[in-house]
C-alpha cells in the first residue's frame, strides 16, 4: 500500500500523514476541530514556527472555508508545550 502524503499549510513541507496534525472543518456543522470527524481538513507541523504564520496569515482558515476560533490556536500551541516537555524527559 502506498503511504499517505500530506503538506502543510504554513511551509509547504510535504511528509507522511503522522507527522502534521490535521484540523477538521466537521460536516455538516461547520465547526472546526482536531483530529477527529469527517469534513475538510488542513494539516499542519507540529512546530511553533508554523503555527504563528498559520495563525498571522489565517492560512487554517482559507484552507478550511470557515473562521478558526483562537481557542483552537490556544489549544495547538499547549499541545505543542506538552510535547516538546515529554521530549526533553
């Protein structure tokens, strides 16, 4: 089976689909959400760089056809702190 590429929104890097997260614009609801749900989605680096552009440029919300809530910024850039503390241990 060939593997799942993906790209992110903010640099552009192409990888495999485990290495980006994906953020979801659920259907028929509109509301837009991580990880899970079918709808459109955008995928985007984990790292710190990337999410502020997505967030300076509204790149999430382009890509997604619908407003991003900053709540869902807040929520990736702890997402990101927990996981560069679990990496350090």
């Amino acid at each position: 089976m060939k593997p799942n590429y993906r790209r992110c929104i903010s640099c552009r890097k192409v990888g495999s689909k485990d290495e980006f997260w994906r953020i979801v614009r659920v259907f028929p609801s509109g509301k837009v959400q991580l990880d899970q749900g079918m709808g459109r989605s955008a995928y985007i680096c984990p790292e710190t760089s990337c999410l502020q552009a997505a967030q300076k440029k509204n790149r999430l919300g382009r890509s997604l056809h619908a407003s991003v809530p900053e709540t869902l910024y807040q929520s990736l850039l702890q997402r990101l702190a927990q996981s560069n503390t679990q990496n350090q241990i």
